[in-house]
C-alpha cells in the first residue's frame, strides 16, 4: 500500500497519524514480536513530530538515529549499528541497546537500553535504508522541498548546522538512491507548506 498525502509544516497532521495508525494495526512484525515503524526521509522534513505522535499512541519506545550516526559523515554506519544493535537482538527476543555519540565530545557515551515494547518507533535519516529496513513491518518515508527543508533544519539546529548541510544532504543522496528507499516505503508524507496552508 503507498498513500501520498499533505500536510502543513509544525506538528504531525492528524491524518497522517491515522493513516500510519492504520498501518501499523494492520502489519505483521519482522522484527521478533515486536512491530518495527521506521520514520525516515531527509533531513528537516518533519519525521520527528510524527514520531512523537505514534510513540505517543502506541505508549512505544523511539530510537533516535541521531544517537547512532558517529559524526557528520556516519549517515551510512548508523544503519548498520542499528541494525546490529538494536534490530538483530529483538528479532532473536534478546535484548537490544545502544551506543550513544555524543555530538559535543566527538565520540562513544553511555549504552541506552531499549525497552522490551510491542511496537519500536525508529525515527531518523537510513533508518529504513536496508538491511535496518528489512526488519520494519511499517516503513514511513517523510519529504519536503529542499529550500524548505534546510529553511527549518537551521533554525531546529541553529547557524552552526550550516556549513554541515551540503555535506549531510550529498550523504543521503547518494545512500537513498543506492537503497530505493522513497519507492520501498509504505507510506509518503509530503510536508511541503502549500498556498493553502
């Protein structure tokens, strides 16, 4: 099933949450007995808040890629260290966790536990990019037009995002068209703003 639908940009759109909802009742877990949603897209296309909505719903735990990428050039490791750490262990019903890169230090911190829950939201850039997208029973893919999507990334992120823009974005250009993630996914969210709104 692939459903493509609008929405404005600041908080996730109730019809998108339903429709995920939907979607997520539905699916059948890949992941052990535990029903994987990956939330994924570019940067600044508003993943985040739809995360937030579903976890919310579910009373399910999220898994930040941000907390995986090991630096400005880790886009294509965060998917394997999710995948090993995480997606692995709850498909053998072991226990999953995490290191967390702490963006301040430039390297490793604590080892985060993920929680034993029926659903697992999984929210970043790759993180359905396979093989981590193999284990997702739903597979979101969140987009924007570029202006708008580096427009809200700086001012989430600040000025000193800048500089690391065109690096990040040549980085999922290159690991989206490799992967044919947007086409795999079950549903597409474009949250480009439109006259309308």
């Amino acid at each position: 099933m692939r459903l493509v639908t609008y929405r404005p940009a600041g908080g996730a759109d109730p019809g998108d949450v339903a429709s995920l909802m939907a979607l997520v009742e539905d699916a059948e877990s890949r992941c052990g007995t535990t029903t994987v949603v990956a939330i994924d897209g570019l940067s600044g296309s508003g993943k985040s808040s739809l995360a937030d909505a579903v976890a919310r719903h579910f009373e399910a735990p999220i898994v930040h890629m941000d907390d995986l990428y090991p630096g400005w050039d880790g886009l294509a490791v965060a998917v394997d260290l999710v995948t090993t750490q995480v997606l692995e262990p709850l498909a053998r019903g072991a226990r999953a966790a995490y290191r967390r890169w702490d963006w301040h230090r430039s390297r490793w911190a604590e080892t985060v536990p993920v929680p034993d829950a029926p659903v697992l939201v999984l929210e970043g850039c790759g993180c359905s990019v396979r093989p981590a997208g193999d284990y997702a029973a739903v597979r979101v893919w969140v987009e924007a037009a570029a202006e708008v999507r580096k427009d809200r990334g700086i001012a989430r992120d600040g000025a000193a995002y800048a500089p690391h823009w065109d690096r990040w974005m040549a980085q999922e250009r290159a690991l989206f068209a490799a992967d044919g993630t947007r086409e795999r996914a079950h549903l597409v969210i474009d949250t480009t703003p439109t006259a309308a709104n």
